[in-house]
C-alpha cells in the first residue's frame, strides 16, 4: 500500500496539524503564563522595594531623631561641665584654704611649744646655776664655820 503525496498530505493534516495547533496554542498558555508570572514578580518586587525605602526613611528619620538628642545631651553636658569644673575649683580651693589655715594654725602651735621649751631651757639653766652658787655658798660657809 502505497499512500500518495495527496494521501500523506490528508493524513499529516488531520493527524499532525491539530497537534501542531493544540501545541501552538498551549505554548501562547504559557507565554500568557510567564507574562502574568512576570508582572507579578515584578509587582511583587516593586512592593518590596516601597517597603524597604519605606523602612529605610523610618530608619534614617530615627537615626537623624537619636542623633539630634545626641547633640542636644552633648551640648548639654558642653555647658554644664564647665559649671562643674568652677564648682571642683572652689571646692579645691576651699580646700586649699582649710590646708593653709591649718599650716598656720600648726606654725603656731609649734612657735609656742618653741617659746616654752625655750623658757623650761631658761629656768633649767637658772636652776642650774642657782644650784651651782648654793653648792659654792654651801662650800664657803662650811669653809667659815670650820674657821670659827
């Protein structure tokens, strides 16, 4: 059986064609597919690139708010130190004063307890020298009593 150029025509036409079309067809199915896919992805991604700049405002806006009350606490702290520092100063130099004063008292306390070792030096050498005279009137009248 030898089919003729006309039969193989008839044949391709009713058995391959409507394959050939369903294929067809089934591939514009997915290209329709990949196209809806697409802009969903793209959608999709659109939407989180909003959220991320969104995100990314709210976090720069945080960011420039902690770093503006930064500043104001740091200029705080600028104008308080130097406060600080004076109120150190006079408590130093408050207690340089007590340390003065109390040098002085001290300086005091030591000319005086001077001035009376002093004086006890004075009577102990007067009571030294009384002593020495009595021993010497002490010597002549045992002297002249043995004499007389």
């Amino acid at each position: 059986m030898v089919m003729s150029a006309t039969d193989v025509k008839k044949l391709i036409q009713e058995l391959i064609v409507p394959e050939l079309k369903d294929l067809k067809q089934g591939v514009k199915l997915l290209h329709m597919d990949i196209k809806r896919l697409d802009e969903k992805i793209d959608l999709q991604g659109a939407r989180l690139e909003e959220k991320i700049q969104a995100y990314g405002a709210r976090l720069d806006e945080k960011i420039d708010a902690s770093g503006v009350r930064l500043d104001e606490k740091i200029d705080a702290l600028r104008h308080e130190m130097p406060t600080e520092f004076r109120r150190i100063d006079e408590k130093f130099g408050l207690v340089d004063d007590k340390i003065d004063s109390l040098r002085r008292e001290m300086q005091t306390e030591f000319r005086r307890a001077d001035d009376r070792f002093r004086m006890v030096d004075e009577k102990i050498d007067l009571s030294l020298h009384v002593r020495e005279r009595l021993v010497a009137l002490e010597a002549k009248m045992a002297a002249y009593e043995r004499r007389n």
